[in-house]
C-alpha cells in the first residue's frame, strides 16, 4: 500500500471530513486593498491572503481585509458566485491620522477626499480571469457593481458654518448589485486573476489631509454558496 492510499485510508477511518457528502452554504469570498494615495493603473485583489501584509499598508491582514485562504485561490472547495460586488471604504475617523482623527469638524476637514472618491467611483474596469481565461469585464464596477451594504446617511449637518460638505459613499442598495445570469462555479484550487484596472490614466491621487494620508480601502466581495466535505 503505498502513501497516497494509506492516507486515503485513514482519511475514511478517523478523517474530520467526508468526501464523499458535501454541503452547501451561503458565502461571500472578499478582499480589500489599501488605495494608493498617488493613484494606480491597477488594483489586484485575492493576492495577499489572510495573514499576509497589504504591500501598500504594509499591515497584516486580518478578517476585516479578506478571507481569501491562499493567494490566487479558494481552496478545497467548490464556490458558486451569483453576484459581483465592489465596494470603496473610507476608514472610520478613529483609524485616520492623529489630526483627522481629533478633528470637530471632520466631515468638513475629510470633504476634499470624497471628492475624490467619487471621481474614483467613476473611473475604472473590472476584470476576472478563471484559469487564465477571461471571463469578466464590467465598466465602472464602483457604479455598475455596487456592495449594496453601508450605512445610509438620509441627513448630516454642516460641521462648519460657510464651508462645502460632502460626503461620499457607494450604493447601499442590494438591488443595485451585479447579478450573474447563470452563476459562475469556481472548482477548487482553480487560480483566480481579479484586478480593478484604470486602462486611460492612473486613478486619482488623493491630497493629504494635515500632512497625512488619507486612508482608503477598495474591495471586491463576490456573493453565493461554497460547497465543502460534510464533516
């Protein structure tokens, strides 16, 4: 008996899971990268793995950024993806620089990079490529493909007197999601290749806020039903 059958043997014997039932539930795989404060001409995502550092933040990333298993790659597991979803974050207040983060009017302080967020909205390409065929293209994913979640601001006051506020975000609508007609199965340890890319110009730069970078994170959320060994 030679190593593969014996661990197969014991597998069946004393294994946690049972290959031959699967089950079936509702998951979503996502990413999210920091956006470079100089713009970029892509943005790839299901690169850096939980655990990983983000190559802009340099930090490691935990469930907040991604619950990707490995690079490039789902794992042992069947994923069906029904709907494809992008999504830009600007961080909490507590998590920006120090002066931000201290600021009484930070909506105020914050407005010129939700301009800029929203020209970001407007710009870009999302691309997925299964086995290193492309499957995917959609224009504008951050207006075409929103997240459909988020806070819903129905009203905010101006936090001070005489200056612009704006305040940015994407769709919060699970309406306006991008739906997949049929869904897309990905088998398991097939190689994924997702990237948002900016073909005309480099996305936009996002100034300084007090000498201090503007903190953003940009995600792709893809929604549906994994399949895994019954246990």
């Amino acid at each position: 008996m030679n190593s593969a059958e014996v661990l197969k043997t014991l597998q069946g014997r004393i294994g946690s899971a049972d290959w031959t039932k699967w089950q079936t539930h509702r998951w979503q795989f996502y990413d999210y990268v920091r956006y470079p404060v100089a713009g970029t001409g892509q943005l790839l995502f299901f690169v850096n793995p939980l655990g990983s550092a983000d190559p802009t933040s340099t930090q490691a990333k935990t469930l907040e950024e991604t619950n990707c298993p490995k690079p490039r790659s789902f794992g042992q597991v069947y994923f069906i993806i029904q709907q494809i979803r992008t999504h830009i974050h600007m961080l909490a207040k507590g998590r920006q620089g120090a002066t931000p983060a201290a600021s009484g009017t930070y909506m105020t302080l914050m407005s010129p990079a939700f301009r800029t967020l929203e020209r970001l909205a407007h710009q870009g390409v999302f691309k997925m490529a299964i086995g290193q065929k492309d499957y995917y293209d959609i224009d504008q994913p951050f207006i075409n493909a929103p997240p459909g979640i988020g806070i819903k601001i129905t009203q905010h006051a101006s936090m001070a007197s005489g200056a612009p506020v704006i305040w940015f975000k994407v769709s919060d609508d699970a309406r306006n999601v991008y739906n997949l007609s049929p869904p897309q199965l990905i088998e398991p340890e097939m190689v994924l290749d997702v990237s948002i890319n900016f073909p005309n110009a480099n996305s936009p730069a996002i100034s300084q806020i007090s000498s201090t970078d503007v903190r953003v994170n940009v995600g792709v959320i893809l929604d549906g039903y994994i399949a895994r060994p019954a246990q």
